[in-house]
C-alpha cells in the first residue's frame, strides 16, 4: 500500500518500511536521477547518504518517528544517538519526533513533563542537531475541534548538522 502511495505523489524510487498492522510505516521516496546509498532503517527510522556531483557532496539524510509511547521515547533517543555515531558528513533528520521541545510548542491537553521536554533536547544536542525552524503552521498536529478540547502540537520538525548545505533545499 506504502509504495502505491508514493508513486501516487510522483516517487518512482524508494523505501518502504512497513510497521507491521494495517496502519503506519515509513515511506521514503526519491526521484530519477538522485543517487543515494541506503545506511540502514528499522520501523523507527529510514537512514541514507545521498550523493551529488559524482560523491564529491556527500550528505546524510534520516527519516526519523519517534515512538508515540512515553515510556518508549528513551529508546527513540537512543536510536537517535546511535545514528549520530562519529557521522561527519552533513546530517538532514526529519519526521514525527512525537516530543516537543518547550512547553509552548503544545496548546491544550495535558501539561507535558519537562523532563520529557529536556531529554529530547539532550539528543538533539548530544547529536548536534539544530531545529532548523518552520515556515508555514506553527503546529504540525492537531486533535479536537471544539475550543474546549482542542489540543495543538509542533512534532514534525527538521533538525540538521552542518545545516548551510541545506539551506537550498
């Protein structure tokens, strides 16, 4: 199903990483003409380089879901570290974190735990990933339409390392 959907939005080429059910998965596509090598991916995760110019630009890219259970996000983390590695190349992270990084990144609901907050920081920094911000909505989910329980999160988001490569995208 992944993979009809992609070539429905125009990707000839790509990987789809199913999450075992009837929902979810990961679905990374590319078109003709862009030369990347996969690293690895998992039901968390989808990791390439992507060359351009004949290799002499090398650059890394991750499609990244952070569990959505509180209790799993340390191992979301961890992952996000052991991706890290001694990686030196430039490093594009997108995807649903299902974390939040302040408290004004949520609206509505349930206050979340700093700590929460604070050790999906700590990734991010212990990768040396840096939100590169947004340009359109503020929150990228949304739940409940009465302004009663209307609950609005930032959880997609793009965080990179060596991030002036990516200024062109």
């Amino acid at each position: 199903m992944m993979e009809v959907i992609r070539k429905f939005c125009g990707y000839k080429y790509g990987i789809d990483v199913c999450a075992g059910g009837s929902k979810g998965g990961l679905s990374l596509g590319w078109k003709e003409g862009v030369d990347i090598r996969l690293r690895g991916y998992s039901k968390s995760h989808i990791d390439i380089e992507v060359m351009e110019n004949s290799e002499e630009e090398c650059w890394r890219f991750t499609g990244f879901y952070g569990s959505p259970i509180e209790q799993k996000r340390k191992e979301s983390w961890n992952l996000l570290r052991q991706l890290k590695g001694n990686n030196q190349l430039p490093w594009l992270v997108m995807g649903d974190f299902n974390e939040i990084l302040f408290s004004f990144g949520k609206r509505g609901g349930r206050l979340r735990e700093e700590r929460q907050m604070v050790a999906f920081r700590e990734a991010l920094e212990d990768c040396e990933l840096n939100d590169l911000g947004f340009s359109a909505q503020w929150y990228t989910w949304e739940r409940g339409r009465l302004p009663s329980n209307n609950i609005r999160e930032r959880l997609d988001m793009g965080d990179a390392f060596g991030y002036g490569l990516f200024g062109r995208l």
